[in-house]
C-alpha cells in the first residue's frame, strides 16, 4: 500500500475513534440539579463552565436563602446536590436521611462586606454604621440566611443592633439584600465579598471587609443528597469542587479555603 494512502487511511481510523469516544462521552453526559446558595451563584457559573468540559455533565442550579432551600429539600424538592452557605444545614440533612453521610465537604469560607453603592460612604472601618449618614441597611434574614444571622453578629458585637433595628431592611436572601442596595433601596447593606469582588470587574462603591471576629465563621459545605446518589453527574460535581480549577475560581472569588 502507498505510504499516503496509509497514512490517509491512519487519519480517517483516528477521526472516526475520537468522533466515536465523543459519542461515548456524550451518551454518558448527565445533568446534575444544584441547590445553591444566593452568594455563590455567580462563581458557581464559572465552576459549572469548567466542569461541563472536563466531564460533559451540566449543571442546573437553583440559587437561594440556605434555609429556604433546606425547608424545599425536606418537602422533596428534586435536588441532587447542595452547596449550602453554612455546615450545619449539610449535617442537618445527613441527620434527617435526606443526605448521603460522609459526603459533606467545605468548599468555601465566606466573607461578610458592609457595601454600599455610593463611593465614599462606607469606610474602611464600618463607622458609617454608627454615624447616622444613611436611611436604609440591608440583611438577609438571619432566620434563613447564614450571612444574616453574620450581619446581625456584627451588629451585636458593636452595640448598634437595637439602635439600628428601625432602618432595617430585611431581604430573603443575600441575593436580594445585594439588590436593596444596588438598587438605591438601602444606602448601605451586608453583602457577601463575592457579590462585590468578582474577578475582572472594578470595584464598585465602598465597603468595609468585615473584621472575621466579629462574627462567627462562615463554613460553606457542599452535600450530595439522596436524589443524586446514583447520579454520576452529582458524585462527579462533587469531586469536582475539589479539583484545583474550582479552588482557584473559589478564591478569586474572595473566600477563604
């Protein structure tokens, strides 16, 4: 046989076994449903881009306030994973059946802002809360969300919670409390640094980083719930988030490991 025919032949073999194993690989992709936490939506995208490529699998994500989306898992919302905004939520679910024990990991340690959208209003020691200079402050509800129930550990621990109890706004979820304040609702509001520090983008407004003693930890873990215990796009998305592409994104993001 003439070596170009050969090495024609040799092409055409190759092409037709990688079209055949990108076949393989796409009949075995799967979709993985994600509960997600409001403040971790937006890094979630990034994780989920680079997931689907190294795996095929996608990614549905259904952000939300830690508590409402524990009270829609107990209810049998169909979700496969959650990636919670605090660590008890996980183990709370572990302990009622609803979640996998031993799957629990830490993905993110959070990080409390106190932003505002007008430059120079916030300082960068959070006098601003105690110096009557804004009508409105934003939280998330401490009942639901973990970032709130922070908030409202900052507030305790200067001696303003009372003072301040009347000018609160009170959001479903960190999500919304960053709205409130986007928006011109609230002057001023206790947002997640990954709301207001994503990679790439400029800083916006002012803000005070949240001294991490003046509230407790913010332990982020994800679970795989028994919806997605023989899914392999949930056990994949687990292991994923632990892969060096998703820490990387996590910490651009502003969290801690």
């Amino acid at each position: 046989m003439p070596r170009d025919l050969a090495r024609v032949r040799g092409r055409r073999i190759a092409l037709l076994a990688l079209v055949a194993a990108l076949g393989a690989a796409a009949a075995r992709a799967g979709e993985v449903s994600v509960a997600v936490a409001a403040n971790f939506a937006v890094p979630l995208e990034r994780i989920a881009a680079g997931f689907t490529a190294a795996t095929g699998h996608s990614v549905k994500a259904s952000p939300g306030a830690t508590g409402k989306l524990h009270s829609q898992i107990l209810a049998g919302a169909p979700f496969e994973v959650l990636l919670a905004a605090d660590d008890q939520t996980p183990q709370k679910l572990v302990a009622s059946g609803h979640a996998v024990a031993g799957t629990p990991i830490t993905y993110a340690v959070g990080r409390l802002v106190l932003w505002s959208a007008q430059p120079g209003l916030v300082d960068d020691q959070g006098a601003v809360l105690a110096s009557g200079r804004f009508n409105k402050l934003a939280i998330a509800n401490p009942g639901v969300a973990p970032y709130g129930a922070a908030a409202l550990q900052v507030l305790r621990a200067r001696g303003l919670d009372a003072r301040l109890a009347p000018r609160i706004v009170t959001a479903q979820s960190i999500g919304q409390a960053f709205q409130f304040v986007a928006t011109g609702n609230a002057e001023i509001g206790f947002v997640a640094l990954s709301q207001v520090a994503a990679p790439g983008q400029p800083a916006r407004g002012s803000r005070w980083l949240v001294p991490q003693d003046l509230h407790a930890e913010i332990r982020q873990d994800a679970v795989l719930l028994k919806a997605g215990a023989r899914n392999p796009a949930a056990v994949a998305l687990l292991a994923y988030l632990k892969s060096p592409a998703a820490r990387d994104i996590v910490e651009s993001f502003g969290y801690g490991r």
